[in-house]
C-alpha cells in the first residue's frame, strides 16, 4: 500500500472539508482553488487550469517517453438539501456533495501523494478534475478546450462509487455502461382568449394532453440492449394560474433515454415528429430545445483489460454487476479522444443512495479506489 495511515487520516479529513463547502455545476471556483493548492503541495510538474471552466489537472512526469495516463475526477456537488447530521454536512444551504464527487477527488488526491513520492517511470500521468458533471456539460467542454490538447491522454480512466452494491466490490465491463439522455423541453404558442369563448383563441390544452403520453409511449424502459428507450415527462405548465383566461402559452419537459448515441439520435427524431404533428393540429408554434445532453458512456476493452489486471493484482472482486445502467455520466465525451474505462465502487447494499439527501460519501473506499487506479498506472508506466 502507498499511502500510510497518516495520508488516510489526512484525505479523509481533506474529503470532508470539500463536504463541507460544495460547489454545483459552473460554480467551482473555490473547489478547484483546493485542488490547485493539493497538487501544488503533493509536488505536481505542472499544473493546467481554467479547462473548461473550472477544471484543473495536475500533470507528473515520467523520466522517460511513454504513454499518457489520465485519472478523472468531478469538481461540483448537486443543489440539494442535504439533511445529514455528521460534523462534516454541507454549510451551504441548498447544495451539498449528495453524488460522491468529493471523495472521488480524495482518490485523486492520494495518487498526487503517491505520485509526488515516486514519479513514474516512463510517460506522465494527468489527474483530471473536471467541472460540471452533473449538467452534462464538464466533459463536452473539457475536451473541446485547447488547453486539453496539451494534456491528450493515450488512456482514460474513472470510477463511481455505488451505493447498492456490496461495498468495495466492483462493476466492470466492455461496452456501454451508461445511457446518452437528454432534457427535452417542447414550448407551444397559440393565443390566449376570454374562458367564456375559448374558441376565440389558441390553446395548446389539446396538444399538451395528446403529447405526454404519446411521448411515453416512445419508450418505457425494458431490456439493456441496444433497443432500449425511455422517456419520462417531467414538468408541464399550461397557461397562468387564473380562471378567466384561456391559455395560450404550454410547456412539456421530458428526459430522453437511451442505451447508446445512435439509438437517442433515432429517438430525437420520433419525438420531434410528435411534437410537429401535435402543433400542426392544434395551430400552434413549436420551439424545442435541449439541455443536460449526456452521451452514452462506453468502455473501451483495452482500458477494461489494465483495470481487470489492476483489480485482480489488489484482490478487489469484480465482476459485470448490473451493468449497463439507466443513469448518464458525462464520461463519455472523453472517452471520444482515446480508449477510456469506468468502474464502479460499491459503497455497500444498504447505503443511502446517490443524489438522496441523506447520501455521505464512504470515506474507507478512498484507498481501495486509489489502489487500483495506482496498480493500473504502475502496470502501465513502471
């Protein structure tokens, strides 16, 4: 093991003060300042910042040419009340680490220790801790940034804690291990009327009323196979909260779910139509816009083959678990610019789950985590 009970005891207390003090998505500024400061404290070569938005990596270089490695980490916590009584709960009202994001920069962080005690011997090694998770917009804007150029790694790898699972086993596997999905948002405009005589106006009543469940019936889950659809509504608004008037002004929002990109680009195209059609009928315009646009995240076999070996050279027991899984991750994106895996961390069958208000992150996985992320680098670069 390369880190001592002291780095333990440190990191742990290192993960509870970014607890304490969440950032969510865009807003991490102070979050990524901590960063800086561990990696400019652990001995870091060099240290980008500004990628993407907040993002921050910590570069150590090997003393001879070889592949780059990356290790990825989130900055931003969820704006969530968190309802926990433990020291370390959130003192931002409305915002708190309910994801687990603060104790996967803890493992991040216990390689920048190991990694500034003994560099590796070959190649450099980039820990990444990125912005915006959450949105779907950190990875997307990470990898577009020019600064990313600078940092381009050969192999990508990152890990989810999941509480459900046994703690400290493993979910691992070749292929899709998450799901693209979207945020749909149809806006339908008519004309508004006395409610006397709506026959006067506009209404998109009718078209809302045939929309959501013809949305639905899209996709209502099913297999975890390349056919997989869902699409769940999740907020409309029909006109102002008044008596006297007929609406002309309607809303639907619904996530988009699929198991890959190509099947959420054919799902797209289905809802869209719905949305046209029930316009068209009701004589109303249509705007459809997007947000939280996640890719599917896929697991390349080269990168799941070095975690495999890493695993079982650590004793960590693995295997494909419930994987793939409805939930999105914004890993994805990075994995478009080299092979790149995902695994995911049992934080133990009956622990809170993720997002719940009640959700703390385990603090005894930091070393597991950091243990077969070093084992996979040392395997790699020496």
């Amino acid at each position: 093991m390369f880190l001592t009970q002291q780095d333990i005891i440190e990191l742990t207390e290192w993960r509870r003060g970014l607890h304490r003090t969440p950032e969510i998505s865009g807003e991490e500024a102070g979050t990524a300042r901590t960063v800086q400061a561990l990696l400019a404290s652990a001995g870091a070569d060099r240290t980008v910042t500004g990628i993407g938005g907040h993002g921050v990596a910590g570069v150590f270089e090997g003393g001879q040419p070889g592949p780059t490695l990356m290790f990825r980490a989130e900055l931003d916590a969820l704006p969530i009340q968190e309802i926990s009584e433990a020291p370390h709960r959130s003192q931002i009202p409305g915002k708190a680490h309910l994801c687990g994001h603060d104790g996967h920069m803890a493992i991040l962080a216990a390689l920048a220790r190991g990694l500034g005690r003994q560099r590796p011997r070959r190649g450099r090694v980039v820990l990444l801790f990125q912005p915006a998770e959450e949105t779907g917009a950190g990875a997307a804007g990470v990898a577009a940034d020019p600064k990313f150029r600078e940092i381009a790694p050969d192999f990508v790898f990152a890990l989810h804690n999941l509480p459900g699972m046994a703690f400290g086993k493993v979910a691992l596997v070749e292929g899709p291990v998450s799901c693209a999905s979207r945020g749909m948002r149809i806006v339908l405009r008519g004309k508004t009327a006395h409610a006397s005589m709506p026959e006067t106006g506009l209404s998109p009543v009718n078209a809302i009323a045939r929309l959501m469940p013809a949305l639905t019936a899209l996709g209502s889950g099913g297999p975890m196979d390349e056919k997989f659809a869902m699409v769940t509504i999740t907020h409309a608004r029909i006109g102002e909260p008044a008596f006297g008037i007929a609406p002309a002004h309607g809303e639907v929002w619904a996530t988009l779910r699929t198991l890959t990109d190509a099947g959420m680009d054919d799902l797209v195209v289905k809802a869209e139509h719905l949305a046209t059609e029930a316009a068209r009928a009701s004589g109303l315009s249509l705007d459809v816009t997007y947000s939280d646009v996640f890719r599917h995240c896929e697991n390349a076999p080269e990168a799941v083959a070095h975690l495999r070996r890493a695993l079982d050279a650590e004793g960590v027991a693995h295997d494909r678990g419930d994987l793939p899984m409805r939930p999105s991750e914004d890993f994805g994106h990075l994995g478009s610019n080299a092979p790149a895996a995902m695994f995911f961390l049992g934080a133990g069958e009956r622990h809170a789950a993720l997002h719940n208000p009640d959700y703390d992150f385990p603090d005894e996985l930091i070393g597991i985590g950091a243990r077969v992320f070093m084992r996979t680098l040392r395997d790699l670069l020496g």
